[in-house]
C-alpha cells in the first residue's frame, strides 16, 4: 500500500464530473478505478490518500493518470475575483482533476454519451465490459476487524479491445442499452482494430489539438462536441473546451458576450469542468 497527500483532488467529485465511467464507491469510502487494463482502490486517512499499490506502480501509472504533475491551484488562481459565477463553480468542484485516461476507451465512451446521461453511460460501459473484457485480478483495499487497513484480491473486467468488439459485430452489442450508437461504436471498434488501427491512435495521439479534433471529426457519428470531449480527456489537450446542453445554458446566462477563450488559454478544458461540474451537481441537489 502507499500513502500520499495530493492538493486540489476528490475521487467522488471527480467521479461525477462526467469524464470517467468506471470509478466507483465500494464500502468504506474506498473508491474503485479501473481504467483500460489497470486496477486500483482508494481511500482517504485523514489527510492522505491510502492506494492498493506500492510506490513504484503509484508512480508509473497512477501518478500520472492523475495528473498529479500538474498545478491545478496556478489554474485556480487565473480566475479573476469579478467572475463570480466561475469562482463559485471552482469552490463547488475543487477537487475535480482531467485524468490522463486511456485514448481507446474514451473514443468508445464519448460516442455512448452522445444524448446521454451519466447513469445510463456507466451501465452501457459495464456492460461492454462485461461483454467483452477480460477478467483479472487486482489489488484492493479491506478494513480489518480492527479497523486496520489491508490489501486484499479483488476481481475486474479490462476494457475491451477494439477487435474484441468488432468481431462480434451489431449482435455483439445488442442489449447494452446503446441505441442508435451501436452503429457508432462498431464502426470506431472496426477502424481502431489490427495494425493500421494502432497506426490511426498513434498518429492521432501525436498530432496537435486541431489536427487531432479534425482527425476525429472524419470518423462515423463523431461531431465537434465528441472531437472536444475525446480531445480534452483522451489526449489531454486541456485547451479543448467542449459545449454540450448544460454548458451551452451556462455560457448563455452567465458569458453571453462569450467565454474568454484567449484569457485561459491552456486550461480553458479544466476550467470547464469545473462548471461542468457544479451544474450538474447543482441540478441534482434540486
């Protein structure tokens, strides 16, 4: 196990921020994130995180997929004290981070959130895992008898690659709740399966912001607003600031001249789901 303290993040906040769909809460407070082939549990003691890992695998994987090299207080601190609404929105979710996801499974689970919500999205990624993952084994977090924390097994399923699905065709993900996306997802699954399918990610993970959203946009059922999404949590281009439903209202009432694109250039993606964020936790709070 590893302890750490980390400034400016909350797994929970994070987890219903609307860009990651298979972190969960489990007893205990422990929170549960699997992402792509990797698995981890996560809980808070006092003022550390508690991970069911060691320090070499926090580092190599989690460190980074947390984005934990990154100065989430200096973006913070761009905001103006005039801007009341975003203020009160980076007050609201303080804690919520742009993870360094997996590039696949964000092409996959972007094309499913399309006229989508959050708990419907979740259940047609589990069920996609479900489905077509592979079940491993991980490591996880128990509270002893003694109010101890130990390391225990735990089982999960991997995301699936894209040939598990492709194979499988439009049968293969019939009752998974996808819709109309099913078409959408079997044709990125059959474009990102075999060798010039790795060509297509490599080249789209090494291509700038513009190139990669115009890359995206060329593909089957992908729109400006998917190209965004999967830009800014699939490539971390945090620049990338993406409108769907909830931000549109949100720039028509409090930024009707338009948001100030040129002033958080660099961060405009983080500052978005800030209020991204305090929107939707708003509205379920009513």
């Amino acid at each position: 196990m590893y302890r750490i303290k980390i400034a400016d993040m909350d797994l929970e906040q994070i987890a219903q921020s609307g860009q990651c769909f298979r972190m969960k809460e489990l007893e205990h407070g422990i929170w549960s994130v699997a992402a792509g082939e990797e698995y981890i549990e996560a809980v808070i003691e006092g003022e550390e995180f508690l991970f069911s890992c060691d320090e070499p695998e926090f580092q190599s994987i989690w460190s980074p997929y947390f984005d934990l090299e990154e100065d989430y207080a200096g973006y913070k601190k761009r905001v103006p004290s005039e801007d009341t609404y975003l203020r009160e929105a980076i007050r609201c979710g303080w804690g919520v981070r742009i993870l360094r996801q997996d590039f696949w499974e964000m092409l996959v689970t972007f094309l499913i959130s399309q006229n989508n919500n959050i708990p419907r999205i979740k259940g047609s990624v589990a069920g996609l895992c479900e489905r077509f993952g592979s079940e491993k084994t991980g490591r996880g977090l128990a509270l002893s008898s003694a109010g101890i924390w130990e390391e225990t097994k735990r089982s999960y399923k991997t995301f699936p690659s894209p040939e598990s699905i492709a194979i499988e065709g439009l049968p293969g993900l019939f009752g998974l709740g996808l819709g109309y996306r099913d078409k959408y997802l079997l044709s990125i699954a059959e474009r990102c399966s075999g060798p010039e399918g790795e060509k297509w990610m490599s080249g789209l993970k090494e291509a700038d912001y513009e190139n990669a959203h115009a890359m995206l946009q060329k593909q089957y059922g992908i729109g400006k607003k998917v190209a965004d999404c999967v830009c800014l949590f699939g490539l971390h281009h945090v620049g990338a600031f993406p409108v769907d439903t909830h931000v549109k209202q949100i720039l028509t009432t409090y930024y009707p001249d338009g948001f100030p694109l040129k002033r958080y250039e660099g961060c405009a993606g983080i500052l978005q789901q800030y209020m991204f964020y305090h929107k939707i936790n708003r509205l379920a709070a009513e």
